[in-house]
C-alpha cells in the first residue's frame, strides 16, 4: 500500500496555482509517477480546464444532493455517497480529478464531511502524489476536507510585495498546524533582474519563468499542460518536480522508521 505525499500550492490570485499545478502534474506524468491524483480545491474551479478535461459535478454539490434528495430505494446514505464519490472522479491519461466545490453548505455537514474524509482515504491508496490546486485561504484544509499536506508550495512574484502576501499564507498555513519545515515558496513569472531572495532568505524551491507558451495556452483557451515540451517553464517544473519526488523519498524513510 503507497502511502500518498500530498502537495498544495497555494498562494494569492493570479500568482500562477492553477498553472503550476497543471505543469507539476504533467511533469510527474513524464516521470512515470502514475497515476497522479489532482484536486481542485478552489471554489472558483479551473484545474480541469488547465488540464483539459471536463467536470461535470463537484464533492459540495454531490454532498448537497446525498443529503437534501432521496437516496435510491435499497442504498443507505453511506453507501450512497461512496457510489456517487466514484462519479465525481474524472480519470484520465495518467491522473485523476476531482473537484471539491465549496467546503461547506448551509447546516452542519460534520457528519458529511467525515464521509468525504473516508472516501478521500480509501482513493488515496491508488496515488502516490496528490497535488491540490488550493485557494488563498486554504479553506478546505482549515475545515479538514483536506487533510494536512507533505508539502506546501506557496506561488508568489518574485518582487516585495509578493513576497509579504507569501509571509501572511505562511503565517496562516502555520496556524493550520502545517511545520513551517514542509512549507516551500516558488517564484513564478520571472522576467529578468535579481529574484528577491526568499521569506527569511531561504532559497526557492524554484524560480520559474515568464513563458510567452503558457500565455498563448491562456490567450487560446487551451490546456496549459499542452504546452510544448521545450517551454521554458516545463524545464523549470521538471526539475521542481525531481527535487519534490527526493522530498518524497525522504518522508517515505521516516516513515518507515
Ligand atoms: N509562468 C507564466 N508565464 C506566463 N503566464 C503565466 C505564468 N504563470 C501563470 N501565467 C498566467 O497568469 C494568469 C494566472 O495564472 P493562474 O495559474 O490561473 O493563477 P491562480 O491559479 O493562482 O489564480 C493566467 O492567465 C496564466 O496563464
Ligand atoms: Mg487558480
């Protein structure tokens, strides 16, 4: 049984996520890291989009559904929820999606979402990297939808102000109980000049450039992790991507300890 390392990149709006997490996702494919799990947990849903694949409905709204519709005669609630959890899930060339909507409805969904958690931990035994597109606040991991991740990735610009909007995610995710250690910064959209050196001068896991071919991708509404090979970013998140798989390998031998 794999024990999965699950990555989140978060970050402010428009610093990159959905981009990276696209590219990253992509560059464990080429790896042979299969099959990746994607998650989408940003209520304002695009991963799939950056992916190229279609979504037809979300956990919030399956959720919403097992418990305000009838359940087929013969089904228990559980056994419901289990059955359509399996249709949320969007399969794929090499990885799996599955978008989670907004944390929570009106009520109280305590008893919903630890249904969500177990089926969550039962998918989770297939994949050996989980990567969550997550939103600036981290709400999912907050209200526990989403377990506490290996490794934080926090996108930020590489100029000042990016990176204080980086200091105040790092102080939330901190507060979230994730140990500043599993926390990384990348810098995105790089152009030229002297990146500024990280929160506390501490290295990026990695600087990755301005790519006119992910802007194009953008511009023609079409998957981002379509972008050719040769791109200056995919290089970039290749390498990001072998660092991670070693960051990996090391939480796997404490572990095993
Ligand atoms: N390295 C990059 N080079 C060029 N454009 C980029 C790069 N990274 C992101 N973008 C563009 O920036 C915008 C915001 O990126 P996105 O990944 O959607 O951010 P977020 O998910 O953080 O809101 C998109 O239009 C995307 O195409
Ligand atoms: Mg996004």
């Amino acid at each position: 049984m794999i024990t999965p390392f699950t990555i989140a990149v978060a970050g402010k709006g428009g610093t990159g996520k959905t981009t990276i997490s696209s590219l990253l996702v992509r560059a464990l494919i080429k790896l042979g890291k299969t099959p990746v799990l994607a998650v989408d947990a940003d209520p304002n849903a695009n991963f799939h989009e950056a992916l190229g694949v279609q979504v037809l409905e979300n956990l919030g709204g399956m959720r919403e559904d097992a418990f305000t519709k009838s359940i087929p005669a013969g089904m228990t609630r559980t056994e419901y929820i289990r059955f359509r959890f399996y249709q949320v899930l969007v399969e794929d060339d090499g990885f799996d999606l599955i978008s989670m909507g907004r944390p929570e409805g009106t009520g109280c969904y305590c008893f919903a979402n630890d249904l969500l958690n177990s089926c969550m931990r039962l998918l989770e035994r297939d994949y050996e990297f989980i990567i969550i597109d997550s939103e600036a606040g981290m709400e999912h991991i907050s209200r526990g939808t989403i377990g506490i991740p290996d490794l934080l990735l926090i996108v930020s610009d590489p100029g000042a102000r990016g990176l204080r909007t980086a200091s105040r995610i790092i102080t939330i995710a901190l507060d979230l109980g994730i140990s500043r250690s599993s926390m990384h910064l990348v810098f995105n959209r790089y152009k030229s000049g002297i990146a500024q050196a990280g929160v506390s001068n501490e290295a990026p896991l990695a600087v990755i450039p301005y790519d006119p071919a992910v802007e194009a991708a953008d511009l023609a509404a079409t998957p981002v992790s379509l972008v050719p090979d040769d791109s200056p970013s995919v290089s970039v998140v290749r390498e990001m991507a072998l660092k991670i798989i070693e960051l990996a390998e090391q939480k796997e031998k404490t572990r095993v300890k």
